[in-house]
C-alpha cells in the first residue's frame, strides 16, 4: 500500500480530564475533523471519576 492510498486516521488523545473535555467539545463545534477516534490512554493511575 503506497501513502496516496492509505486513509488518513484523526485520533485525539484523551487524558479524561477537564482540558481533554474542552478539547473533544472544540473539535466537534469549531474545528470539526471527520471521522475521529478518539482514545483514552488507561494508565491504571487516573482518579476513579474517568473510569
């Protein structure tokens, strides 16, 4: 597969906090990208509020 044809993958990186929130609502109403997969990166360290 050569890079012409390869779809190109929006994937934001979520930490699950306030910032990261702020950053998926701005990207979904102002800066819209199509089809994105968001990911939350599970540490096993996070507050039990993200989980």
């Amino acid at each position: 597969m050569n890079s012409k044809s390869r779809k190109r993958r929006n994937v934001p990186v979520l930490s699950g906090g306030k910032d990261s929130a702020a950053l998926a609502v701005y990207l979904t109403r102002e800066k819209p990208i199509p089809d994105p997969e968001y990911v939350f990166p599970d540490t096993g360290h996070e507050l039990p509020e993200t989980s």
